[in-house]
C-alpha cells in the first residue's frame, strides 16, 4: 500500500487555506493533518504534528513563513512547498536550491505539479536538512528582507511564547544557538546569529563583538577595557565586551565622536 504524507496548511487568509484543502483533498497521496492561520500556530502545530509537508505563506502578519522556518531550525524542517504573491528576490533562493513554490494566484494543475515534486522528494528521503540550511543561507543573501524582526518565537517550558524583539537587550551566540536576553529571562532559540542579524531594525540594534549584539537602548555607559576593548555595562547590570573592530561603528551609531 502507497504510503499517505501528511500535510500542516498555513496561511493567515481562511480562503486561502480553504482553497488549500480543497486541492489537497483530491490526490490521495496526501492527508490534511491540520492548519494554521499565522506563524505562531505553525510553530505549534508543527510541534503537536509533526507532518511530512508544509503548505506555507510567506507574507504572514507576526511571524512570516521564513521566520517560522527560522524557529523550526534546518534540522527539523520538513519538506516545504511556499505560497506567495510578490516576494521576488525569494523565488531565486527556491530556485537555486530546488525548492517549489506557488506563485498567488496559482490553478490546480500548477499545484498538482508542486504536489508531484514533494511526493517524489519524500518518495527519495526528503530534502534534508543540508537543503534547508543552504536555502535559509540563500535568503538570507537574495535581498532584503520586509521588514525588521518585530516578535520572536522561544520555548518555556512545554509552549511557545511571542516574545517582542524591542524588550530584548543583547543576542549571544552559543555553538548552533542563540541565548536571548530580556525583561523575561534568557532564552535559547535555534537561529545563528548572522542570521538574526540580518532581520533585525539596523536603527535599534548594532553588533558589538563577533559573539554579541546589543540593543543600544539598553546600553548605559562605556568603560575602557583591556588592548583597545571597551566594556559596555546594559541596563540589566550585565557587562558586554565592545570588541576594537566593532567600536567605530558602534560609537557611531551611539551617537560618540571616537
């Protein structure tokens, strides 16, 4: 007997998602394991379900579809067919890596053949996460982004929390993590730095060391530090060394003449 995949729909339009379903209903080789109405519900869903295959919008209000990738991490993202209306400098990422979207608005035989290509990929192993990681490296570098990273997903305990980028006070790198700083404690989320960097507000947030980024709000004082370093002291007391080949830029963006 063939074996069915399962499918998480998500998309923040309910006619989307209907139209979704009833296309998915048609090819037996799939099964609507559940949806999602935003990126927060995907990452939730995810977790609960754990399906073969994503349907995912791009344009989402909260997280958009890349950002629910970024939470998910490369090494749990299953097989993924995007939908979108306009993200142009996308489509040359999902191209690069082989990856299928569908283009609003799109017919049934054009979502068939997207449906083909996952069922032959899940059919061979998937993608794989070494696919996911050079994707999510390439949109990274195919152009800028909408907008800046307003909220981001981290794990207390058993649930997933929004917790909003402006209350957070510095990013650190730890290994394949990033350890969050803010009013509600720290967090672990499983993203790269240079890969938050890239989607954070440039005007709110500067790097300070190869390991740390910092908000510069939060930023009280600067003492003078060991070989040309420089120690920032946050407003939670925590102290953040200022690396020299940082420091220009930061005093720049500080608003102090170096």
């Amino acid at each position: 007997m063939t074996r069915r995949y399962s499918v998480l729909v998500v998309d923040d339009e309910a006619p989307a998602r209907a139209k979704l379903k009833r296309l998915l209903a048609d090819d037996a080789r799939f099964f609507l394991a559940g949806e999602a109405a935003d990126g927060e519900q995907a990452v939730a869903r995810f977790e609960s379900l754990h399906p073969d295959l994503l349907l995912l919008d791009i344009q989402m209000p909260g997280l958009t579809g890349f950002e629910v990738l970024e939470t998910l991490g490369a090494e749990n993202c299953p097989q993924v067919i995007f939908s979108t209306a306009y993200d142009q400098f996308a489509l040359k990422a999902f191209d690069a890596h082989a990856v299928d979207y569908l283009l609003k608005p799109y017919d049934a035989e054009r979502f068939r053949k997207a449906l083909d290509k996952s069922w032959a990929l899940l059919e061979a192993g998937g993608s794989g996460p070494r696919q996911m990681r050079a994707l999510l490296s390439g949109l990274e570098l195919s152009g800028p982004r909408e907008r800046p990273l307003e909220r981001l997903l981290v794990k207390v305990g058993e649930a997933w929390t929004a917790l909003r980028v402006d209350r957070v006070s510095r990013f650190c790198a730890e290994d394949k993590y990033v350890r969050v700083f803010s009013e509600q404690g720290q967090h672990l989320v499983r993203q790269t730095l240079k890969s938050l960097e890239s989607r954070l507000d440039p005007r709110r947030f500067v790097r300070v060391h190869r390991s740390e980024i910092v908000q510069l709000e939060a930023v009280v004082r600067l003492e003078p530090w060991a070989h040309g370093d420089g120690l920032l002291v946050l407003v939670d007391g925590s102290s953040v060394v200022l690396s020299r080949t940082f420091r220009e830029a930061f005093l720049e963006r500080w608003g102090v003449e170096g």
